[in-house]
C-alpha cells in the first residue's frame, strides 16, 4: 500500500474519523493504523477492515513511538492536548505532516519557527469547537465581505447536549464529552469580549447570571453563557475593528441558574483536598459549604442561605445531595465530588443519543443597510452508536487527511483552518455528510 495514516488515539471523538477514512481507504490506497492504551478498543474501531490495522504502543514513549511515526504518510493525534507538543516534536525531526483537532497552545505557538524549517504542516483546531466554528464562521464572513459587507457583530455559541428524545432529566442535560471540563468550565479568568465597541468582563462568580437568550427553530430555547476569550478571536477572523465579538456556550434553558448555585457554594472548586472524605455523605459534603446551625435542617439552610426558585431545588434535590448515602471517595477536592455525583446521575445511557448545537449571528452593512444573518447547526448522534460528538469532531479531522492526501491541501506551517483553501473543501464535503448550517437573513 502506499500511504498510511497513523492515528494515536481511539476513543470517543476518533470514531467517526477511522470510519471515514477506512471507507475511503480503496481510493487513495491506505493503511488506516490505529494505537490506543487499549489495545482492544483500537482493535474494535479498525473492525476487521483489511485496510485497517490496530497497533499497541506507548504513544508517550519515544523509542517506542519513532519507528510508527517514521512509517507513516500522515499522523493525526487524538490525544489529550497536552502530548501534543511530544509528538510535533517528533514530527518535525521526521518531517511529517500532523492534525490535531485541539488549540494552538503556547507550547506549539513556540515551535512555530521550526515547523516552518521543517515545511511540514502542523493544522491543528480542526474538529468541531475549535474547527467547525472557525470554518463555518470564515465561510460567511468571507462572503459577506465579498459582496462589499462590513462586519458589526459576530456572535457564535456551541453546546454538546442530549438530544430530545433521549432528555429525561429534569436539567435537561447529560455528559457528552469530558465531565471533569464541565465541571470546571469557566474557572482560570474572567470571560472577555467586545459589545457595542466597550470591552466587557464577566468574574467567574458571575458567569452563570450574565446569558444569552437563544432560539433554534424546531430545537426550542436556549441559554449561552461567554466562553473565557473571546477577544483573541479579532485576529483569528480578521475583524480587529468589529464593535461585537462574542463566543460562549449553550445549554437548554434553565440550567446556568442551577449550576450556579454550586458555583455560588464553591462546590466547583479544584485547588484543595476536602477532610475526612472517606467519612462524607451527599448530605454532609454539601452541608459543609454552608454555615453552622445546630437545628435548621440542610434544605432549609440551603435556601436561606442561597436563594433559589422552586425548580432549581428541585433538580438539587433530584442529585441526590440530601441523601445519607457515603459518597464512596477516600480523597478528593470539591470540584472532583461533585462530578462524582454528576456522572452518576448524568451520564448517558445505553441508547442515548447526544446532540450538538452551533449558533451564530452576524449583523453587517452593505452601503447604507444594516443586516442581520443567523446561521444554526444541529446535528443529532446514530442509532448505530456514532455519537454527534464523534461525527462534528472526527469528520472534519478524516476529511483534512483525504485533503492532504489528494494533494488538495496543499498549505504548510502551524495552520489553522480560517482559510478558504482550507474550510473550504472541509465544509463542502462536510454537506455532503448532512453536517450543515441553516441561514436565515433576519433583515
């Protein structure tokens, strides 16, 4: 065979890449490798499909991994963002090509020189929340400034969720990637942005009460909440003059007030082990929060002293955090209870679909009109178990490999794609894959 693609990494997020690239495999004559800890999970994506192969390294050892880097074509790291930068290195020494689907990170931002030198291309931020974002939003940007369009607003949100039919909960929500980023997210700085031309900050102890109403036809309301940065993103884009630059997350309506109150309790905190853990139960963890009182009862404290509505008690309640039951950890900080708690309760079940929802809105001149476009994309997981999370972040990841590989790409250097040679074919094979935005021009 005379290529081969070597990917590191087999979990959730790589499933829809490895199908995609052993589909088509027969066409541009490949050898799909795949590594993972677990040996048997990699061996399970390949299939038995002739053209895959399933490899069992230690992707974190360099004399292990040097010799499979040297005998591919093309490596994809669908690794945690941080090993990244031990196999660029690699790459660059090797003269590789890689893709990644994570941020560019200062560590890579650094090596930035020598993947140059090297005149390998380095595209990372090329999955869905970084990449389908990007692109999409370069898309429209660009044709909006092709017919002679200046840019006003920008404002983009994407949620993981649960889709519709599989919602019985009543936070409407459950875990569709890394829990432990959930519980933390938001935390590390106050979210920054642009509005009306006045810069904006919003502490982390406000995030959860400073929303953004949103409504998806078909999908009904929802609520976004500012993502940390959003002023980088000016350069990203190219719109260092626009007035409004706004990027958050969604969630179903409802759920910022909830989580709020564990945040507003520091239930979310990660910096400190919590004592006597062995000993706690659900009662006793959240009850240490709040303050002493010999006879008042933990709900009625709990309400005293963090006020909340009827249905956001409720869904505290429906946790389980009023229950006797041992919490069943021997040590932890409060950030790692809670999501113990959380997945016990919010994990999804065998059947469950997930769903992925992208919003933007771009409000724009064109001579003396003012105009306003909103774009939505929702994208619902497979009865055969391909989640909506693989597909938005695996796919666009496969088909930058095809691309490469075709010679359709053709860009080298630390790249992200926010350029049409890129996007372009991404986003249009993409469609055809029924991963698509529905435009509406408001005025």
């Amino acid at each position: 065979m005379s290529k081969s693609v070597l990917i590191l990494g087999a979990g959730m997020s790589s499933t829809s890449l490895i199908r995609r690239l052993l589909e088509s495999s027969e066409e541009l004559d490949l050898l799909v490798k795949v590594n993972d800890a677990n040996a048997d999970l990699a061996k399970a994506k390949i299939g038995g499909n002739p053209r895959g192969e399933a490899i069992h390294f230690d992707a974190l050892d360099s004399a292990a991994r040097r010799p499979h880097l040297e005998a591919a074509d093309l490596v994809v790291s669908m690794l945690p963002a941080r090993f990244h930068p031990i196999i660029i290195e690699d790459c660059i020494e090797l003269r590789k090509n890689v893709i990644t689907p994570s941020y560019v990170s200062p560590e890579l931002k650094a090596m930035e020189d020598r993947i140059n030198a090297a005149g390998i291309l380095v595209l990372n931020e090329i999955g869905l929340d970084p990449g389908i974002d990007h692109m999409s939003a370069m898309m429209m940007i660009d044709e909006i400034k092709a017919k002679g369009g200046k840019m006003e607003r920008f404002e983009s949100f994407t949620g993981g969720l649960i889709a519709p039919e599989s919602d019985n909960n009543p936070w409407n929500y459950k875990f569709t990637w890394n829990p432990r980023n959930v519980v933390l997210a938001g935390q590390g700085g106050a979210a920054r942005f642009v509005q009306e031309g006045q810069y904006k900050y919003i502490p982390y102890n406000r995030l959860f009460t400073r929303l953004r109403p949103i409504e998806i036809e078909g999908y009904g309301e929802f609520e976004g909440y500012a993502n940390r940065d959003s002023l980088s993103y000016k350069e990203t884009y190219n719109m260092q003059d626009v007035p409004t630059l706004y990027r958050g997350t969604l969630r179903r309506k409802g759920f910022c007030e909830s989580w709020n109150v564990f945040v507003q309790m520091g239930m979310t905190d990660d910096t400190y082990q919590v004592d006597d853990c062995a000993n706690l139960t659900w009662r006793t963890f959240m009850n240490s929060f709040l303050s002493y009182d010999q006879v008042m009862p933990l709900e009625e404290k709990l309400r005293l002293q963090i006020p909340m509505s009827d249905e956001v008690f409720e869904k505290i309640k429906w946790l389980g955090f009023f229950e006797n039951e041992n919490i069943g950890m021997k040590e932890g900080t409060p950030a790692q209870i809670l999501q113990r708690k959380l997945e016990q309760k919010l994990s999804l079940e065998k059947g469950d679909k997930d769903m992925i929802v992208m919003w933007h809105r771009f409000n724009y001149s064109l001579g003396d009109s003012k105009h306003e476009m909103n774009a939505s994309m929702v994208v619902i997981g497979d009865e055969n178990g391909e989640t909506a999370m693989s597909k938005t972040v695996g796919l666009p990841v496969a088909i930058a490999c095809e691309q490469i590989l075709r010679g359709g790409i053709t860009k080298k250097g630390l790249c992200i794609p926010v350029e049409e040679d890129i996007y372009g074919p991404v986003m249009r094979e993409l469609k055809k894959c029924g991963i698509e935005f529905n435009e509406k021009l408001v005025y």
